[in-house]
C-alpha cells in the first residue's frame, strides 16, 4: 500500500487491487526489481540458475512469469521451467520459448 506509486498504473486503479496485485506480471517484476537482484537479459543458458525468476512477453499484452528449476533440458544445456499459463503448473523447457523481459533473483 505504501508504495502504490511504485507499480505499474496500467490498470486504471486508484490504490492496490489485493484480488489480483499479486498475480500481475508487471506488479511481480516492479517487486523483484524493488526487493531482489535484477539481471541482464540474456540468451545464454549458463547466465540462469536453479530459482531464477524469469518474465516473458508472450506477444499481444500477454505477459508470463517462471522459476527455474533444479532439472535441466532433455540436452543438458537449459534449465526448466516451472510454471502455470492456464492449465496448471507445469515443468517444462520454455526458457527462450518466448521474448524475456525479466530476470530476477530473490532471496526473500
């Protein structure tokens, strides 16, 4: 609440929304970029650790968000995803599926 003013107004909103602030991919990364270590944007898997928060633009507005996993792509080479786009969460290698917007770590 006490830092409203730091977060995206795409929205529309006059103070937070606390039924769906937490769920917004551009309120999750003004977070992490507040509260965690904000990385480079990278296409090189070795720049991606286990518990990296990564943010994607799906294209159209969409925007998606993903943790990195501790298991790595069926080559060995990137580290997978565990995410939910709508069907529940999944595990799965989309690392550079998508545009990357964001890459967070957070120690929380």
């Amino acid at each position: 609440k006490g830092h409203f003013s730091a977060y995206p107004a795409n929205w529309g909103l006059s103070g937070p929304d606390t039924n769906i602030d937490h769920r917004r991919v551009p309120n999750l990364m003004t977070f992490f970029g507040r509260h965690g270590e904000t990385l480079a944007l990278s296409r090189d898997p070795a720049d991606y650790r286990a518990g990296d928060i990564v943010c994607w633009d799906l294209g159209g507005g969409t925007t998606h968000i993903g943790i990195l996993a501790n298991r790595r792509s069926a080559d060995s080479t990137r580290p997978l995803v565990i995410h939910n786009i709508g069907a529940g969460q999944v595990l799965e290698d989309v690392l550079f599926r998508f545009t990357i917007i964001g890459h967070y770590r957070y120690r929380g």
